[in-house]
C-alpha cells in the first residue's frame, strides 16, 4: 500500500468546490437484491465526476415515474500517484484524482425506464446529454413470473479498443438493437491497461461501453490485468453484489432460472492463504444452498462465471505450462464446482472462443455429442460442468500460432475435452435458458458478422460427489505418516 499514495484528501475536500459535476462514464450495475442477502437496492448507477460533487446526482424519468426510487451515497474517491504496470511490462507513472457517484436504485422491475442522470445541482440545464432506456430482469421473488424463455444474457472478456476489439464493440451494439437480452457478464480485462495514461486509457473504453453498460445491468468481473495496487482501481469503479463483504472477488445473484457465482480465480491465485479459506468456506456455503433439493426445483442452472479457467488446453502455445497448471492450481474450487453440481463455468483469459467437454475432479466426464452441422452441436451432460472460453473480445495480444506442429501432445482429459476452439475470430457469446434441462450458447464472430457456432446444451444437474483421495494424495499421507514415525523416533 506504500506504493498508493492517498494525496491530502481532507484539505482537499475541504476546499473542493463542486464545479465539474458533468456526468462522465455512467454504468449499470447489478443489485444485491438478486442475491440472498437483506437488501432494497436492485441496481447500481455509478458514475465519474472530476470535482467531488457530494449528493448532488439526481435522477430525471421520462415518465416522471414517483414510484422509482434512489438514493445517493456518498462518493469513491479515486485518488492514485504511482509507478504502475501489467506483470512488470509497461511501467508509468500514473496520476490522477477523480470520484465515482453512486445512486442506489430501488426500482421495481416492472417496465422499462429511460433516465437521464443529472450531476450538477447547482445548474441543472447542464446535464448528461443522453438518455439510457434499461429494463432490470426480475428479482428473484419474481421467479414465478419466468415461464418459457427464460433469460438471456451476454458475455465477453478480453477487449481493448484496437481495431478488432473496436469491431467487436460496433457490431455487437448493432446487433443488440434486434437481439435483445436481460443482463451482460464482463469476463475481465478491459482496455490493456486501464491505468494508462493516467486512467484515460480505461475512461475512453467504458465510455465505449456505455450504450450498453447502461442499458443493460452489468456483473463485472475483474482480471488479472486488473490486479494493480490488489484490485483497488478495479473496486473504485465497479462494485458488485455483496461488495461490502467480498470486494468483488466473489459473489452470487440469481436471475431467473438461473444462479450465477462468480468468483475471480486470479485474486484466489494472489491472494493469502487465509483469503482462500474464506473464499472457499464461502463458496462451498454458497453452493451448497444453491443446490440443495429445494432451492433447485425453482433455480436448477448454476453458472460460474470468471476471468481465469481451471480446464485450461490452449492448443496454440507451445509448452504453455501455466495454462495447464491451473487445473492443479485451482483444484479446491473445482472439487466444489464439481461436488455441487454446477452446469457451466463461463470464462476468458484465454483469447480465443471455446467449448470444453464436462470434467469434475480434474477429470472427463461422460458426455453425448451430436453433430448437427459444421457449426451447431447438442451436447448432452450428466456429471462435471462444461468449461466455455469466451476471451476472444479483441485485444492487443491476438493468438497467433508459432506453429501448430508444435502442439503440445498432452494425451490427456484436457486435450480430449476440447470440443470446439476458434482462435481467429473475434466476438462475444449469448446463453438463452430455454427451460429447466436446456439452454442454448451462441457465439458470434464479429468481424465476418455471423454466427460462429451452436452448442444446445442439455444438463440434468447431477453432483459428481465430493472428491475422493487421490493416489498422489494417498502417498503424500503415507510419507507425511511415514516421516512422522521417524522423527518420533
Ligand atoms: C439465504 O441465506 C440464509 C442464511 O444463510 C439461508 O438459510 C437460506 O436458505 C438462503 N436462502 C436462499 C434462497 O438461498
Ligand atoms: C431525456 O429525458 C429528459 C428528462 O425526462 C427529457 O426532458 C428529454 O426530452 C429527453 N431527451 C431525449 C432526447 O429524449
Ligand atoms: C432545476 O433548478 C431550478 C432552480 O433551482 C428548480 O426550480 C427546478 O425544480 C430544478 N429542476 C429539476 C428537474 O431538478
Ligand atoms: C486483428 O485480428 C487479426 C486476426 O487474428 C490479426 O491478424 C490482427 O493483427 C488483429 N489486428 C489488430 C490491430 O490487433
Ligand atoms: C449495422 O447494421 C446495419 C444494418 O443491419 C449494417 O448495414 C451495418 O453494416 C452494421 N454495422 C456494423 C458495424 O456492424
Ligand atoms: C455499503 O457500504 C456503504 C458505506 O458504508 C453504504 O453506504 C452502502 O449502503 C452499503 N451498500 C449496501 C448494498 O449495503
Ligand atoms: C487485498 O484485498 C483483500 C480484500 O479484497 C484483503 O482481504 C487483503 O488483505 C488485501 N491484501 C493486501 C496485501 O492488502
Ligand atoms: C517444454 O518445456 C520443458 C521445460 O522447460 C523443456 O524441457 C521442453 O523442451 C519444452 N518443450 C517444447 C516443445 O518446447
Ligand atoms: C426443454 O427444451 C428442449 C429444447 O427445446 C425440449 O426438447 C424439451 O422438451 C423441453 N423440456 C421441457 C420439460 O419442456
């Protein structure tokens, strides 16, 4: 923390005068009433503001709706004054002070609403010149109201504002104008660095973003290139269900048919041992209500969703041992994913799209496959969760094979896993929960504007049991035994 030099904020506020309150990045952020905890806010707007601008964002409804109500708390500072790099590469010194309104929004999720947020009390003429139309899934008390056609929702990581991350963005706001959906997933990673050139780098992306990150609810999840200063950029900007209590690097809500987790393996991998324990007690808790008999009936699809994978094979780097390694890394979270029967874990990381047969316990499961066309698959599942990779949003760093005869021969469940990998092309995926055994994953390729491929995806949400002792396991007790008698004597 000695690196993250907090300027004199008292003085500061003190003299601040709120003059520069023009609304700048608005986002959309998922509430946590989708969650179990006791809480009246359905959705976050939060927004950027260069002076402090206290309590002075207000809200303006076409409709003049009395019965949408909100409340503003008090701002984020985001106050940074360092050296900052990605992995050691990169470095600059980054400067800046600006502050992220939040409004709490207490809406109930019966029509849609087009608001215009105004930042400035003092003149309010000037205000954000454009008005978002949102419409909140419904909460989960809402459930019975789910009937056919679940929910939909939307997913992508991985994406800067080079050219092909750019297309991906053009198209995909093209395309939502006739393809709507309910609620959008950010994989992590977003505009390689965001820090840069002091946070104006991250600024021009989420003002990208904005068409959609505010008319749609937005569940973020943050990446490895995320981590600087541990996640505290990332968790001035965005706050996710439960963020009093997990900072964003876990939490769950449920939409619909629908209970999604997400938990951010890149913190789990960083972080301390004590910070792993509460992570898994909490996921394991998590899981265990989700999937009890009861709680399934209404809910039966759980979803995680993150930035890093577990069931990582990337045919396209030679000897990318690390890739692989997660499977071992990240092995605690899998036995729980595994042990309480979650159906798919949706991540990115890897920057190209891909669809893994159900492993569980670092291991395939049995499947069915049916080939319906080149492009379109029913895939069929008991045991294990189906890993998709949807990183392939565009970036600066394009998978390019150096050579595909290089391969890395794994003969292994992971490389017998992949069922689908396209590393060329860039776009975003879509679930559509069809009924309480099938969803429907459809990912577009952007660039040729059109559909890249068709998983229908059957599921009977089967639990693979909690992990058994492994041989490897077995013989480390045996030598952890064995040493033990011999020091005893
Ligand atoms: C909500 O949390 C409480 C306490 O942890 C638990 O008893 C209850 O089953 C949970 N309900 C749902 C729907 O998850
Ligand atoms: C935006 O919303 C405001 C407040 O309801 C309204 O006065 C204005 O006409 C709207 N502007 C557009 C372009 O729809
Ligand atoms: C804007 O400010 C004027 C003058 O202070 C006030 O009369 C009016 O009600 C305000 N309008 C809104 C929408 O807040
Ligand atoms: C866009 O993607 C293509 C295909 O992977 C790649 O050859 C090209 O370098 C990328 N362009 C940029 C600007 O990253
Ligand atoms: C947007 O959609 C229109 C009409 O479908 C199409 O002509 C245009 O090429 C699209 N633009 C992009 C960037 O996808
Ligand atoms: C989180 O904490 C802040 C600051 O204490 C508080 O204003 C806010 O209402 C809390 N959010 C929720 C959802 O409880
Ligand atoms: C990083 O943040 C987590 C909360 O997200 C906290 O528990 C942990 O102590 C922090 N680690 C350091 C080194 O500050
Ligand atoms: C993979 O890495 C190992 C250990 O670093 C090395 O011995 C081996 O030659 C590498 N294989 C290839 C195909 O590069
Ligand atoms: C669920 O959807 C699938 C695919 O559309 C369909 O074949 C199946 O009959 C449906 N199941 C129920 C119980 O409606």
């Amino acid at each position: 923390m000695n690196r993250y030099i907090i300027f004199a904020l008292i003085a500061l506020l003190a003299i601040v005068s709120a003059q520069d309150c023009k609304v700048q990045l608005p986002r959309l952020l998922i509430g946590d009433k989708y969650t179990n905890a006791t809480s009246d806010v359905t959705a976050i707007i939060a927004f950027d503001t260069t002076d402090l601008c206290k309590g002075v964002a207000t809200l303006n409804f076409n409709k003049g709706d009395p019965s949408f109500d909100f409340r503003v708390i008090d701002p984020v500072v985001q106050a940074v004054d360092t050296m900052l790099d990605h992995n050691g590469n990169e470095k600059e010194q980054v400067k800046y002070l600006k502050y992220t309104q939040i409004i709490q929004l207490k809406a109930d999720v019966q029509q849609s609403y087009t608001v215009q947020i105004q930042g400035n009390k003092a003149d309010n003429t000037t205000i954000f010149g454009t008005n978002y139309t949102f419409i909140l899934p419904k909460l989960p008390s809402d459930n019975s109201k789910y009937t056919e056609n679940q929910i939909k929702f939307m997913f992508f990581g991985d994406q800067d504002l080079t050219a092909n991350g750019t297309a991906v963005l053009n198209y995909l706001q093209n395309n939502t104008k006739s393809n709507k959906f309910d609620a959008m997933i950010y994989l992590g990673d977003y505009a390689y660095e965001f820090y840069q050139q002091n946070g104006k780098k991250g600024d021009n992306y989420i003002e990208q973003l904005a068409p959609l990150s505010f008319s749609y609810p937005l569940a973020m999840t943050p990446g490895n290139h995320e981590d600087n200063l541990n996640f505290t950029l990332f968790n001035e900007k965005f706050f996710l269900p439960g963020f009093n209590k997990t900072k964003n690097n876990y939490n769950s809500f449920t939409i619909g048919m629908v209970h999604f987790v997400h938990i951010n393996l890149h913190f789990f991998s960083i972080t301390t041992n004590d910070e792993k324990d509460k992570m898994l007690k909490w996921l394991k808790n998590d899981l265990a209500i989700a999937s009890n008999a009861g709680q399934r009936k209404n809910v039966p699809w759980i979803i995680a969703v993150g930035h890093k994978l577990n069931y990582c094979y990337n045919p396209y780097y030679v000897n990318n041992t690390e890739c692989i390694g997660y499977a071992q890394q990240f092995l605690p979270v899998d036995n729980l994913l595994s042990q309480f029967g979650v159906d798919l874990f949706i991540v990115a990381h890897e920057h190209y799209n891909q669809v893994m047969a159900p492993m569980a316990h670092n291991q395939l499961q049995e499947y069915q496959l049916k080939i319906i066309s080149s492009t379109e698959f029913n895939l069929k599942k008991g045991k294990g969760y189906v890993t998709i990779v949807q990183g392939n949003g565009g970036c600066v760093t394009p998978i390019i094979p150096q050579s595909k005869s290089r391969m890395l021969d794994l003969a292994s469940d992971l490389q017998k896993a992949n069922l689908f990998i396209a590393p060329f092309n860039y776009g975003y995926g879509y679930i559509q929960v069809i009924n309480q055994t099938n969803v429907e994953y459809v990912s577009y390729d952007a660039i040729n504007q059109k559909e890249l491929v068709k998983f229908n995806i059957k599921s009977t949400h089967q639990s693979s049991g909690s992990s058994s002792t492994t041989f490897g396991q077995l013989i480390t007790f045996s030598l952890v035994i064995l040493s033990a008698l011999f020091t005893a004597f």
